[in-house]
C-alpha cells in the first residue's frame, strides 16, 4: 500500500513537470508530444489504468 | 512547420492538455467498463439444484476481497463422488469459461456432487492485456433471441489488484524461479499461500475446498494458441494418469480426438501438479485450440473470438506448422466448447473405475454433436 501512495506521488509530480514543459515549450510538436504524455499519467494518477 | 516557434502559445497548450484530458476520459471510461460491466454481462443463470456460494467459504480470508470467487454446488440424490470445475483460471481462454457456464446452466446432477467455478479468477477479468488488442466482450444469440455477453479477459491478475510484480517469481513452494508476471497468473500460484498475493490467496482458497470437501477429480478448463503443442490436450497428474488414458481413447471412439500429456513433474505452481501433489484429488486440465489467444493472429476481434478464423493460422495449418490435425481443424467456440463438455462428462462417468464409489452421474448436459452443430446460444439460457 504505501508502494502504491509513492507510485501515485511521483506519477502526480510527473504530470506538474510535464505540463510545466508543456506551458514554457515554443515548438507546437514538442507541446502534442507533452500533451500524448499526460494522457497514460492522468489514467494513473485516478488508479484507472 | 510544427517547429515554428508561434505556432505554441498558452492558448495551444491549454487546447492540448484539453485534449488529453478527454482522451483519457474517453479511454477511463472504457477501461473501468471493464471493472464495472453493464448489467446482464457476465450473467449466468444456474440449473436448478445449484446452491451459489463464495470461495471465502472455504477460505474466510477472501471475504469482501475482489479474488472472492463464486462458487455453485449441485448434489446429486444418491451419494458418489465430487468433482470440482474451474472455467476462467485464464480470462482470456474463453472457451474454458463458458464450457463451465454451459455445464452450470445445463447439468442436473443425480450421483456424486459438482463444484463449479465458471470464473475462477474474477480479477482477470476486469482488464485486457496491454497491447494484445483483444474485444472486452464476445457474445452469444439464445434461441429466443436475447444476448448474451461475457467479459474477455486477461491471463493474470488486474494490476489494480494486484501490483508491481517482481522481475523474477519464486514459487513460494518449491523455489523455482519464474518470469515475475507469473505472480499474477493462477495457474502459477498454486498451491498457494494463506498470506501471500491476492493471486497466491486465490490459490491458496481453490486447495482449501479441495481440501475440506475431499474433493476426488479437480479438472481446470483451458485454451491455448493453436502454435503450442499442447492444444486439444489432456493433461494429468500422475495419479489421474489411468482415467486420463481410459477418457481419451473414449473420446477417440467417440470422434473427438485428444492428446493425452503427463504433468511435468519439475514445473511448478500449476494445479495438476500442485492439486496432486497436496490432496488426495486426481488433478487435471483440458486444454483447446484459441486463435484468438495466439500470437500468428491478425484482426482480433469478437469473430475471432468466435469463429477461430485467421488466415495466417489456415496458412499455418496448410504448412504442417500447428499442432492440430488437418481434418480436425474446426475451432468455432462451439466446437471449443463441446470439446470441454464432452472430456467432462466422460471423466466423471469413468470415475467410479478408478475410485470405488465415488461414481459421478451427470445428466441434461449438451452431447458433443449438439453443442457443436446447433451452437452455444442453443444451450444458454434466456
């Protein structure tokens, strides 16, 4: 259980990080390539997947 | 053009994670679809004389945990033998599932008593495995024209469940080191352990009521790829290796072909070893042809499920390359299905041969020619 709370932490500090790269990118491709990176962390993040 | 720097702006970013927001609640939803299914999926409708009951019966420490399986005894008027039938061990091999959802809807027990267990590891069933593009269901037209559906699973255990797994799995029994995805296959686990995984516990729950109901015949029902070598098979503990060879030579009379295999004795956690080797029960496990399960497959689909058509697997047959025989090649559920069935019913009718007085006499169960011709739907109920 207390494995599961860290996994869940760190992929919560995971998706802060990638969706401040995500707000300070310039290059659209680099901005789609965060966004396609959230979406496999927010399904973690909510315990679904 | 995507690298010209005003192109990303606040704004874009906004509509990106916007956009990933709902494609994660679009992919959520279908995920926990899964977890928690509609109504009426997965439903089945036992036979009259069938008491419904849980593993935690056997094992209290299950209750109220998602590996609490359901469990349906029927007993026969006279006394005899008990046989124990798990579908669903894998979640992903459905002819073994619903060849125990079949024989719960259809089977009227006059000697002896039936244990079933039609999905014998529930927590297989809420998740597909990643990448394996399976359906999460397949389904079935009863003669009135209702549906019905049931879940396609997964071979291990949901990691919601039960999560991380090791790199390498050491069999708590014997040692033997194993790929650490086996912690989380069933049919890896046994014979379990009272304060193990969720998967072991599981296991550990199946040797319980094999245990205190002195249960004489445990029989798994499985599939597998049509490249394996052991597809259309029977594998048994050497204890039940004389009812194994009586039941195929039996059902080779009777046109349905099947390979008779020994269980190895150097590999471990699987039942018709460690069901043996622990109760004094004739271990066995019946496996199938599943192209859906293989890994020649192209479009996997609910037909695939179904029909068992994949041309790359034709092709294979064509070539010599599949363990199948040509003129034997129908693998249609119904066929699948009634293969189980069959191999079922011919071992509890040559139980007594083997154990004086433990004679199982089952009844209203679907004949081998029935089941395959007329399909499953026919013999579900509304």
């Amino acid at each position: 259980m207390i494995l599961t709370w860290i996994y869940w932490a760190i992929t919560a500090f995971m998706i802060i990080l990638v969706l401040r790269s995500l707000y300070r990118e310039k290059s659209l491709r680099e901005q789609i390539v965060a966004a396609m990176v959230l979406v496999p962390l927010l399904l973690r993040v909510l315990m679904i997947k | 053009m995507f690298e010209k720097r005003y192109l990303a702006s606040k704004l874009t970013g906004t509509l990106l994670v916007a956009f990933a927001i709902v494609l994660a609640a679009i992919s959520g939803h279908s995920y926990m679809k899964m977890r928690n299914p509609d109504p009426g999926i997965d439903r089945v409708v036992p036979a009259e004389g069938f008491e419904h009951r849980l593993l935690s019966d056997w094992f209290p420490a299950l209750k109220g945990t998602p590996g609490d399986a359901d469990i349906y005894v029927q007993e026969g008027e006279e006394p005899g033998g008990t046989m124990l039938l798990l579908g669903g061990t894998h979640a992903n091999e459905p002819a073994g599932f619903m060849a125990a959802v079949v024989m719960l809807e259809t089977a009227q027990v006059k000697r002896g008593r039936l244990i079933i267990a039609p999905f014998a590891n529930p927590m297989a069933r809420t998740h597909t495995f990643p990448q394996d593009a399976h359906p999460q269901t397949f389904g079935f037209e009863t003669t009135n024209g209702t549906k019905r559906t049931f879940r396609f699973g997964a071979r291990i255990t949901d990691p919601v469940n039960e999560w991380p797994n090791p790199d390498i799995y050491i069999h708590p029994a014997s040692g033997q080191t194993m790929a650490g995805i086996e912690r989380s296959n069933l049919n890896r686990a046994h014979p379990g352990r009272a304060d193990g995984g969720p998967t072991e516990r599981l296991a550990f729950g199946y040797m319980e009521l094999i245990k205190q109901e002195k249960v004489d015949m445990a029989i798994d029902m499985h599939e597998a790829a049509p490249e394996y070598p052991v597809v259309d098979a029977l594998v048994a503990h050497e204890n039940a290796m004389e009812l194994a060879a009586m039941v195929s030579m039996e059902l080779e009379f009777e046109g349905v072909p099947i390979r008779l295999e020994p269980s190895p004795k150097n590999l471990r956690g699987l039942n018709h070893r460690e069901w043996g080797d622990n109760a004094d029960v004739l271990a066995l496990l019946m496996e199938t042809c599943n192209a859906s399960h293989g890994r020649f497959r192209g479009k996997t689909d609910e037909a695939l499920v179904l029909t068992g058509e994949d041309k790359a697997y034709e092709k294979s047959l064509g070539l010599g390359r599949l363990f199948v025989p040509l003129e034997s090649y129908d693998k249609r559920i119904d066929e699948r299905v009634a293969r189980h069935v069959i191999t079922a019913k011919v071992l509890a009718d040559n139980l007594e041969y083997v154990r004086d007085g433990k004679g199982i006499t089952i009844e209203g169960l679907p004949s081998y020619q029935d089941l395959s011709e007329q399909g499953l739907g026919a013999f579900l109920s509304e």
